[in-house]
C-alpha cells in the first residue's frame, strides 16, 4: 500500500472538515500494521479510502498494485470483493445474523466466484479455531467467535489486503487480545498484509510496527524488534520514529515539545550522522521575562 499526500475534505452544512491532511504511508506486501490515535484523527477515513468505498480528495493510492483513483466503477467492485478484505468494530455489521458462519462464508464466495467454497470455507473457520461455530448464527457465538468468523469472512475470497477499523472495540480485554492474536496468525499463515486501526494501547504488544495518526498525518512509528544483550539474552527493542514526508516534513512528539519549551521555530544543524534540533533559547528568554512582568 502507497499512500501519498493524501487528502480528504468532508463538508457537512457548508462547513469544511479536513480529515487527512497530506498523509503519507507505505506498508510492504505481508506487513501487519496498526494504526492508533485519537477519537477524529482521520482513522477510518483512511480505511474507507483503502478499502475502495471513499475517494480522497487530492494525492495518491495504490494498493497491490493497483492505483485506487484510476479504477472504473466495475473494477471498483472488482477490487472491494477480491482484493481487500474488511473488519468492522461492530460485530453486527461483519456477519448477517439469519445466516450460519458457513453460510456467511459461501455467500462471500458466491458473489466473487471463488472456487472450491466448501473447503476453503473449512480450512477458514479451523484457522480462526471457530470450527465449532460453523453451523451456529451470529447470536449463537460470543462477541470473540463472531470477530474469529468475520475475519474469516474477510479472508473468503483470498484477498491480497486485510483492513480492520477497531475489531476488538466491543470486547473486553482478554477476548481483545484472542482476537489480535488471530489476526497476527493469518497475517502469518497466509501472508495477508493487515492493517488494524484501534484505540486499544495493548496491541504494541502483538504488532511489530505501530503507526500513530495525528491530525489528518501520520506523526510517529513505534518498530519493535527482538534484541539480543552482551550475555545472549533476547529481550523486546521498541525504538520510536518520527515520519518523514517526501518533502522532508516531520512532526516531533507533543511532550518532547513542552519539555524543551519548543515552540515556533527551532535550531538545526547538520552533524556527520544526525541533526540537531534545539529550542530557540533567544525567544525563550524573552518570554520569560514577558511572563514575569
Ligand atoms: N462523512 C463525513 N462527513 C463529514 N465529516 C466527516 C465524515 N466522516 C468523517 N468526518 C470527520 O472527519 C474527521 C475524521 O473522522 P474519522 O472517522 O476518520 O476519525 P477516526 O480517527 O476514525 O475517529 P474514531 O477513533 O472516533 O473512530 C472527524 O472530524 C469527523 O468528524
Ligand atoms: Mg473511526
């Protein structure tokens, strides 16, 4: 997935609302990503636009190859069935509640002619360890078992990209956990890139990449990966990253700013193998003593 400098302005009441402002992400093929940050930062206005229900407003989308703007209204449909698959919080908008897991499964294979449903449909629900819930609806199966089914539903029709927009948002915490690990397992398994927005601060522990949104703009990635000490111990390494824009733009963390007094303008400088950056100390001291008088 490229996303580039992308754009989107809502106007609801002749009030214009910038939801992505210049956003710029790329995830590898086989990634597992997750997206956080606040309530309005522009979440699922990015999943609505990767998963070809909404169309930005300015910049640039390609998902498997396939530049998401220069789609015809057929390949559109096309593209939602077969190469994107899609997870919503609300567990009742993932399955239709007359119908079995199997039969929720064969009707998402149906509509995009994907062969040999009946085994691929098994292979699914065992994968997600829901196999007990095959013939059981919706009301039949825990919030935890209705998620396992509906990732499944997602992944019916083989698709190259797995989005979820707060999968775990109705469940409580150790089911939550259940079900990022079953994602992880198919992201695994199967190869699926998932990307999974959510609000919930422990799944840093299940992803190796974490990507934070802030205002319409990706603002910090958290990596993590395992280190090894001088004695040969493996231990967790979660380094932060601030992103860096085509043009060189980059947001730095909200607390390092207010624990250095930055504000305005900073000083740079250029050394061998970083950049400095520091507050502009003139300013400071001048407001110092605005705020003593
Ligand atoms: N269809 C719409 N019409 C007008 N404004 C919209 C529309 N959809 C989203 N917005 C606005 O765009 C901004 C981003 O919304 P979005 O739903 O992407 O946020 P989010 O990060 O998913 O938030 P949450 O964590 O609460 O789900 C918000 O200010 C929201 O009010
Ligand atoms: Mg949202």
């Amino acid at each position: 997935m490229r996303c580039s400098d992308l754009v989107r302005i809502f106007t609801a009441d002749g009030v214009e609302v910038q939801a992505l402002q210049g956003l710029t992400l790329s995830v590898d093929s086989g990634e597992l990503v997750a997206i956080v940050g606040a309530s309005g930062s522009g979440k699922s206005t990015l999943l609505g636009i990767l998963s070809g229900l909404d169309k930005p407003t300015a910049g640039s989308v390609t998902v498997a190859g396939r530049d998401l703007l220069a789609l015809s209204s057929r390949e559109r449909v096309d593209y939602r069935r077969r190469t994107v698959g899609f997870v919503w919080q609300q567990t009742s908008r993932n399955l239709l509640g007359y119908l079995t897991a199997r039969e929720n499964l064969a009707l998402a294979m149906s509509l995009a002619r994907t062969p040999d449903r009946e085994r691929r449909s098994a292979d699914l629900l065992e994968l997600l360890e829901v196999a007990h819930c095959a013939d059981r609806t919706p009301s039949e199966m825990s919030g935890g078992e209705q998620q396992r089914v509906a990732i499944a539903v997602g992944l019916a029709n083989e698709p190259r990209v797995l989005l979820a927009d707060e999968p775990t948002g109705e469940l409580d915490e150790a089911t939550s956990a259940e079900v990022l690990e079953a994602m992880r397992g198919v992201n695994r398994e199967l190869g699926v890139t998932t990307l999974i927005v959510t609000h919930d601060p422990t799944v840093s522990d299940h992803v190796a990449r974490t990507v934070q949104i802030r205002d319409g703009r990706t603002a910090t990635e958290v990596l993590r990966r395992t280190g090894v000490t001088a004695e040969g111990d493996e231990h967790m390494v979660a380094e932060e990253y601030a992103v860096l824009d085509r043009v060189g733009r980059l947001q730095l963390p909200q607390e390092y700013l207010t624990s250095l007094g930055m504000r305005e303008r900073v000083r740079l400088a250029l050394e061998s193998d970083h950049v400095g950056v520091w507050p502009h100390v003139q300013q400071t001291q001048e407001e110092a003593a605005d705020d003593e008088r």
